[in-house]
C-alpha cells in the first residue's frame, strides 16, 4: 500500500460516491488506473463496505447509549443482540463486562424499556452519550496533507 | 418519510456505491424520481456522509480497544483526541467516566505506548475487543423483509 | 412564559399559599389578571401540584437515605415502590442500577429492615444522608432579583 | 399527632392550596379549630413550606440527572451548589461520595457544560434519569384510606 | 456524667480489674463513694461489660480479616454468624454490602476455608489486616490529662 | 494452654472483674493455683488488657460507622489517627484501600465534619453501621460448655 | 544458608542446567561440596524444581491474560482449573474475587471461548496483558552483586 | 514442532536438569538427535531459560500478593519496579490499572510498607495469595499421556 491508495483510501472515507473521474484528477492518474487500484483494495479487504451514515435524530432517535453487559449465556445473548434493532454495534470484551454495545432509541423511555427486554440475560450498566465530540475518524493518516 | 425512503436508505446503508439505476430498478421507481428522492434524504440531514469502511486489521492495526476516561480537563481532552489518529471515535458519557473512545493501534504495545500519552489528562480504564459480533447495524427497518 | 409568570412561579414556589391579594400587591397587577396567569400555568401543565412540605424529623423519622438498587425485575419492583410508605421518590436511572429512590424511615435499624424487604428483588447500595445543604431550589430563576 | 392531624397533613401534601372551609368539610370539624391545627402544626416545624410544583419539561428543561460527587474542599463545594441554578437539591452522603445533588438542565449538551463547571472541585459520577416512577409520596399515611 | 465519673470510665477501661482502693487514691474520693459510683454507671448502662482481651497470635489465630457480606438472606446470615466461632464481630451496614465482620483465623488458608463456607450466602469482598496501628480507644476523653 | 486456661479466658472475657474465689469455685480449682495461672496467662501475653466497654449512646454518640480510607500519606494518617478521639481503632488493610477505622460521633452531622477533617489526607468510604449483630465474641471455645 | 547458598541458587535461578563444575569455578568451592549444598538446598525445600522456560508466542499463543474469577463454589473452580490447559498459574486470593489465574492462549477469539467455558462457575474480570516489563526476578538477593 | 519435540519440552519443563541420557532412554532417540533437539529449541526462542525455583516460605517470605497499580508516570514506575526485589513480576494490563505485580515480602507488615514505598507513584489494590492452588502448568499438552 502506497500514498496513492492512502489518498484513496480518505477520498472514498470522506465521499463514498466519489466519482472515479474526480479522484482521477484530484491524485493525477488515469480513470482505469483508479478503477483498477479500487479493485485490488477492495479485493484485499482493505475496503470492506461502503455506507451512507444516518443521523439517528433526524430519524427519532434520540437517546444513544453504551450498555456494558454481563452476561453468563454469551451466545444467547449474542443471538438476541443480532435481533434487537437497538442494538447497532455488539463487541465482546475484556475486562468486568462481556459485552458493549452502541444501542440507539427513541427516548429515555424506550431505552429503559430495551434495558427491561435485556434483563433475562444479565446485567447491564449504562453510559447515556451526551454529546459526540466526532466519529469515523479515518484509519489511514494522508501523507499529503 | 415512507416506505421507499427506508428502502433507499437500507440500499445506501448496505452498499453506499449503489448506482442509482440500481435503485430504480430496485424499487420500481423512475431514475429521476431515485435521484430527487437520495438529494431530499441528503437536505434533510437524514443522510449525513457516504464512507468507505476500512479493515484496521488489512492496514496492520490489530488492537481495537474501547478507553474509558476521567479527565478534569474536558475541553483539552477533546482537543488531543481530535488530534490523536488512534482515536477513532470519542463520545462524551454519563456515568463515572467523562468521555468514552475508540482506539485502534497497531500492537497492544503500542496501545499501551498511546495509553501513556494519556496519562497528562487523566485516568483511563481500557476495556480489549476480543471479537467483533456485529457493527454498524442500519437505523432504518426494511418494512418490506 | 415572561417575567412576570416567573415571578409568579417563584412567589408560589416560596409559598404555595400565597393568597392573589398578594401577589397582585407584590407584582403590580389586578387580581383577576394574576387569577387568570396562575390559571393558565395550571392549564399548560407548568405548575403540576401545590404541596405542603413536612419535616421528616418532625414525624419521628429520623433516618433519610438514597437507595441504588439493580433488579432484573423492573416492573415488580416499580409495583413494590408504589406500595412502600417508605419510598418518598422512585426513579428509573442509567448506570450500574436500574433505580434510584429516596427512602425516609424512623431510625437505621428500621432502615436496615426495609433494606431486608427489598432482597427478593435484588441488591442495594444505601447511601445514608448525614445532611441536607439545600432542597427544592426553584427551577425558575426570577430576574428581578 | 392524631388522626386528625394526619388527615389535615394528607389534604395539604395533595393541595397545598385546599381552602380551609373545603378541609372543614372533608374532615367535618370547625373552620377556626381547623385554622388552629394548622396552625400549630406549622409552629411545631411539622409542616415547613408550601410549595408549587413546576413542570422542568414544559419549563424546557428536558434532562434530569442525580450526580455524585467526591471532593476534597466539601465547604466549597457546597456554596458552588448553593450558587448554582442547575441544582435543585443537595444531600451530604455516607459512601465513596461527599454528595448527591439533582440537576435539571435544557439538555444532555447543557448537562456536560454544567459537569465541566463542577471539575475544580473534584470527581462526578453523573446517573441520569430515564423516567420518574413517582415522586413526593406523602410521609403521613392516611389512617382513614 | 462528671469528671469524676469520666476519670473512673477511663480507669476502667484501661485496667478494668483496677482495685476500688485504688481507684479512690488516684481520685481522692472515699471508696464508698467511688464503689457507689460504679454501681450506677453499670445500672445507667453507661459500663456494658468487663472483658479480658485476648491476643489472637498467642492463640495460634495469625489471620485477621474484615470481610464485606453482600446476601439476599441477612437473617439467615446473621444466624450463621452468631453460630461461626471464626466471627467476632458482626455489623449491618450501610453501602454495597449488608454486613462487615471482623474474621479472625489460624492462617490464610483456614480463612479460604472460611470464606468457602459462607458462599452458599453471598458474596464476600476480604479486606486482610497488614497491621493494627492501635484498637480500642476510649471513647471518654479525660479531661485531666 | 488446656482446659482450664480455656475456662479461665472465657469466664475473664466475659466478666473481667470476676473475683478470684468465684473462678475457684467454678473451676474446682484452689485460689492461688488459679491465681497463678491468670498471672501465667498475662506474663505469656495471652491476656493483653482488661477493659471496661462503655455504651457509646449512653455518651451521647449515637453514629458509628467503619470509614475506608486511601491516601498516599501512611504515616502521616496514622499520627492524625492517633490523635483522633472520634477513631476508636484504626487497621492498615489489603484491597483498594490503605486503611479501615471505626469512627464513633454524635451525630451524623458530626460525622461528615470528622470525614471534612480527613479530606486533607486523600479519600474516604464511610459505612454506617445500621445496628449490630454482636461484639467481642470470645477468641476461646469453651470445652465445657 | 550464607552467601555461598545465595550465590548458588542466584547462579541456578539464572541457568538451572549450568554443571556443577562450572558452579564450582565461579564460586572457588570442590565440586563435591557445591553438589553436597545443592542437594541440602533440594532436601531443605529452598530449591522445588527446576524448569525449562517456554515463549508462548513461538508456541503460537499470543495471548496472554489474567482473570479475575467470583464462584460460590470454590473446590469445583480449582479443579476445572487444574483440568484447563489455558490455566498456567492459579491463586486463592482476598479481595471481591475468590481467584487469580493466569491464562494463556492463542488469539483473543480463543480467549472469550475459554472464558464462555467459565461461565457457569461464576463471574470474571479479564485484564490482557499488553507487554511484559519483567517476569521471575530472583527472590535472593546476590550479596556479591 | 512435533510430538517429541513436545515430550523433550514437558521433560524439561518439569525437570530443567534432567541429563540427555535419561531424555534419549526416555523418548527412544540418540543422545546427539536429542542434544541436536534441544540446540534448535533454544536457538528458536521456544525455550527462554531455565529456572530453578525456590520456595518464598523457606526462605522466610510469607506474604505473596498481587498488587495492581494506577499510575501517571509509567516510565518511572517500571524502573521503580526493576529496581525494587520485593517485585518478582511486572506486567502492563488492560482494564482500570496501568500495571499488576506479583510481591513477596517477609510479612503482612513489610508488605505494608513496600506498599508505602509506592505510594508516590499512585494507588494500589492490593490482593493476597490466601492459598496456590497450582503454579507454572506446562504450555505444552503432551500428547503421549
């Protein structure tokens, strides 16, 4: 991996519709080139998908927590977490706790309903995010800039 | 918002370099009519950013870690996050803690190396992903599965 | 909601017994018009009840405590709060607990009793008030002060 | 304390505001002897205030949270509550914290400024509420209900 | 309570087989008189007991414990304590836990075997005592001295 | 150390004022060779003191709690533990904390002014104790009984 | 033991197969007499093996972790730690958990699989091991040094 | 790595000074392909030394705790920990704390006050070793038993 599939790499992190025609001409090399350095980085599995970011608000969303749990079915558990809606990302981890997870309601309400939902698999302590000071920062530091 | 919204959304969410004729086909709706319909999700803010999702471990960072930190300082500490590339994600949390973050590192070496660089802020509990069970679930249910 | 109101709200939350003849005195204003604005926060849900406030002490209880208790039986437990002359407040909370309720009984060994009914539930943290700096502080800051 | 008492302590806490000619009625006693208990049991310290309840939503303060602090310079501490409008009440506790103190801010945002202005005196470990299960349950139980 | 009688509590709680003929040398008082005044500190509840204390090393116990006790079952519990000749003391207490005890053991593993049959109880958090920097000051301060 | 030394502890340890005639009696034993073994028993430090335990209520304190303290200044705590009249024992102990007291006031007010003057010194824990199972239970199993 | 023992087990702590006639050189003592010690040092219990030291990474297992463990049922822990080939080291320890082990696997994957094998023993706190400062420093201080 | 090579590993691991030839008659091969066997183990880095181990009770050291350790100053805590024989094992760890050590110290009271000698580093948990329930188990599973 070079600079020019690092300058790739942030182009399609800020804009994942970029078109090749303009990261063609932003780093100087021809279309089929591009196209052909997108293939292999995600042929690779650098890239591993691209995604159009909701903003949870602007759906109705407005409570995002993370929720430590502890739980002594981590399967079960697992299995439930992959069907709750709530429930946008599920990590196992080290430490006291199993589990953490990013999980998006509608209210403070509906959250301890959720909460009320996850009891029959253990334990849970709750972080409310009160504001988000950034996300998704870019893996790849871009020499150039 | 109505169904077709939430069917555009879930495209995008799953393949955010979904071409729009795709989409028309899709969902049985004109290009045209795609297009205006992607452009109001975009104004509304609902759609917030289109991004390239990167495998850390492809690009030699095997140590994703969740840091909890206690700072008395927040205002500095949000500034050396920002600057910080390990740091992925930073939230602002209720609980013990102040601020909840994502850090990717290389080796848990050099985690430990970033730790450190914390240490003029505050303290931080460190809590390993052991595994990943699923991340970057859609906000949106599709009414149509 | 303008000065006035607010200076209304704060007279009344000083003295909910206040009598109109002086509030229209302290506030320079008729007393069908004062009649009329007291009305109205009552109607738009702003002032939600008038109560006469008694002194724990007074009553021959002489011990106040903050009670954290985790359950995995959240409705239950509610239910049981409802019923429980020793619980004064119940609230649902983030963190490690699920509830968070103010108890108010005659002295600690009829607290530590209380404590024992609550053990079908699940566990408690107690946290006993040596005193009290202030309670009750208005919401509404007056602006004429 | 008789039953009469409590009766009139019970009317009071459920509307601070009760005519003394409605208690009369409800309790089938004298309007004078009805003014003299009153009357004496705000002499014995029994009853302290009368106050009007607000509503912090419709006042636009959507964010409720109990938040426990450890300090070291506890004198402080408490005349920065005093000066605070953002805390409502606050207790001197047992436990690993000096003090619990409730606060009502606008939002989760506003919260976080308000927890960055507490950070000279010390530590905070910050629950908020989710819901209110209930508040204010009278201290008298009505022997006639 | 006077200085003579605090004079005497602090006698006895040094020596508590202090002689009376001494104790009325040393207060200049007539032994009548000092007898008599023992007498009603012992009828006034103020002297509890008279205890010869034991060095728990000399007796072979080389292991000092407190142990924090968290149960559903406190009766229960505080009748296993009462029975369990390895308890010396037994609190109900406010915080996390419902009890401390004060666990006295021949060495670290006989207290494991201790610990071991309280599990069928609760939880136990064993706090080992390092040193005893001093025990059993008098709670009468002499104003002699 | 046999029986007889066992008897003779567990009848000291529960009246440490019983004459010698009455231990004779008890333990069919003569006078002085009861005598000489009490004076065998205290020269071997198996007896470390005789006390009298006093009511700490019946002095006007009426709050005990076991305060957990951490600070980074050992010696310096256990000279202001010393010096201490509120701190009756005071034990450096394993776990998170440095040291354990038992802590006897007045009040709870009274308390949270002795916990202000430990604040220069680094952090506390303070449990109260809600009442108390029991005390003192003898280090010595009685054979006999 | 003298300075000679401590020069012994030092040279033995460092290369526990270096022949006695080299230890006889170094320490200017005939070989029978350095074979003589060492075997008093075995009979005496000093010395309790001697062991080849193994890389966990060049054996494939990168992971290296200790686990805090709470079970209410002890003897049956140590025995399926006895039986768990991840388990290297285990400890009876004070404090809130029962156990410490020290564990060791391939990924941190494996690691959650052999704590989900926990599981139904109880609850643990998992602490990764993110670089090793130093391991099996010499309990004998080398006098000579 | 193959199975003899796993048996030459398990020999050595439980016995560091077992001779080539009890190995070859063991395991069926040649002296010289078993010394060739070991040459490569230990030019590989599978095997990293060879200890003898010693008793820490026979050489007068009768605690052995775990202590973890919170500190700002990482750098200077490890050169702390290198320079100080009470610390055998020094690991930088995930989760609240920077480091866990493993210290062997005469008594609880010199435990003590090495803990002291930390103090100006941070703070300590400190957790005993009540009983070792198994130490150094092989990483290697042999295959023949």
């Amino acid at each position: 991996m070079d600079q020019i599939d690092s300058k790739i790499l942030n182009l399609m992190h800020e804009n994942a519709r970029i078109p090749i025609s303009e990261m063609s001409r932003l780093i100087a090399m021809s279309q089929p080139a591009v196209t052909e350095r997108v293939r292999k980085l995600e042929e690779q599995g650098i890239i591993t998908a691209y995604r159009a970011q909701l903003s949870p608000s602007k759906l109705g969303k407005n409570t995002t927590a993370f929720v430590l749990f502890k739980t002594g079915s981590c399967n079960d558990f697992a299995a439930f977490g992959e069907a709750s809606p709530e429930i946008i990302d599920l990590y196992r981890i080290s430490g006291e706790y199993n589990f953490l997870m990013k999980v998006v309601t509608e209210t403070t309400q509906t959250l301890a309903a959720f909460l009320d939902s996850c009891n029959v698999y253990g334990f849970s302590t709750t972080l409310i995010v009160l504001s988000t000071a950034f996300e998704d920062k870019s893996l790849v530091i871009d020499q150039h800039s």
